[in-house]
C-alpha cells in the first residue's frame, strides 16, 4: 500500500526533523527533495553544468559533504528556478512517493506539483527571525564561522527566491494543514505533526 504525507515550508522551518520523525514513527521512508537541489547546485558552484548534473545525478551525489553549507543553499535555489532542472528532478521523486509501506517528503512544491494528490499535506512555517536562529546555531554548532546577520540575509533572499518563482513556487497547497512552529519546541512541534497526521488518516 502506498501512502504519501508531503511537506513543504521555507528555509529552517523545521520541515526536516518534523519529516525524519513522521517517517520513522509511521515506518515510512524519508526523502528530503532540497538534497537533490543541493547537490546540483554544489555540482554547479564545481564548475558543472545545472541541467547535465540533474539528468547524471545519482545516489551518492546526496552523500557528498558539504551539501549543508549556506552557499550550496543558495547555489541550489538559484538552480531550483530552471523548469528543465525541476522536470529533470520529477520522476525520481514521483516513483519514490509510491513506495510500498508509505513515503514523506520535504521540500517546497511536494503538495502543490510533485505530490498534489498526497493522502497528507503539511505546512511547516515560523517566523523569519526564529528561522534564521535556528539555521544560524546549527551552522555555529557544526564549527562554522558565520553572523546571524549573514544567514538572515541567506534565508530572505531564499525565501523570496523559492516563493516568487514562476515554476512551482513554494506555496501552502490548499488542502495543507499549516503548522507554526516559531513558539513550539523541537518535541512539541514533532508531537503536534504526528498528530495532525494520525487525526488526517483518520478522516
Ligand atoms: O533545509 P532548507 O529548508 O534550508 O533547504 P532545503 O530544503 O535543503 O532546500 C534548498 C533549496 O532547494 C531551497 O531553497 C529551494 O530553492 C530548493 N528546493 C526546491 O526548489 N524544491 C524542493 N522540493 C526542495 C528544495
């Protein structure tokens, strides 16, 4: 049986951890669709071409290190604005949300084009400062040496990069239940989607 929970949200929303605990409480798999733009947009900042390195993109380009830091961020969101680059991207994610036993995935266009027929659609939201907070510890956290100021201005011109492009802009879907989590705690924010979800397969 295939069962698809879609989430999507803005840059340090929380969508990642919200999406890798959904999965593992409901035994699905996890996709975390910004990788595939990560690694094509650090395979560009590498010299390659964006639509060459989406159509040869392959498993363990997900596992190349480095693929968090706020320049391959930015590389991918310039990337994730070619339509060929995002068609390119499709089918994998498409075929992976069929998967036997149920698949989540994240990102930003998961309920509106990848998965608009997702059986669950979650928006995971918070404010622009909390956000930047949030991205600017973990980034202090792994060693980096970065402002909050310099991230704050990462994660706007992200933001505003992903939500005014033409092609599948980042967008609640009209079915999507929105979540805040700018006043939640990582275990209240995980409690609440788990069971926004249980109550959504309920229904
Ligand atoms: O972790 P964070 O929310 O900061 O970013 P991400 O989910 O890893 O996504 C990195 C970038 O990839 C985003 O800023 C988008 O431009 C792009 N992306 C997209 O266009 N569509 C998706 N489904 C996922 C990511």
């Amino acid at each position: 049986m295939s069962f698809t929970i879609a989430i999507d949200g803005p840059a340090a929303a929380g969508k990642g951890t919200i999406s890798k605990a959904v999965a593992a409480h409901f035994a699905m798999a996890h996709l975390d669709t910004g990788l595939l733009y990560r690694a094509v947009g650090a395979q560009v900042l590498a010299g390659a071409d964006p639509l060459v390195a989406a159509k040869s993109l392959c498993p363990d380009d997900l596992k190349v290190s480095g693929l968090r830091r706020p320049e391959v961020a930015l590389a991918a969101s310039e990337v994730a604005v070619l339509v060929d680059v995002r068609k390119e991207l499709l089918a994998f994610q498409r075929s992976f949300s069929r998967r036997e036993g149920g698949a989540v995935l994240d990102g930003r266009d998961i309920g509106t084009v990848i998965c608009p027929k997702a059986e669950f659609k979650l928006f995971v939201t918070a404010t622009v400062d909390v956000r930047a907070d949030r991205r600017y510890r973990e980034l202090r956290s792994t060693g980096m040496d970065i402002t909050l100021e310099q991230v704050l201005l990462d994660v706007l011109a992200r933001d505003a990069r992903d939500a005014d492009r033409a092609t599948a802009p980042m967008i609640p879907a009209k079915d999507a239940v929105v979540i805040d989590t700018s006043e939640l705690s990582v275990d209240e924010a995980i409690a609440d989607a788990i069971s926004l979800v249980q109550n959504g397969m309920k229904s």
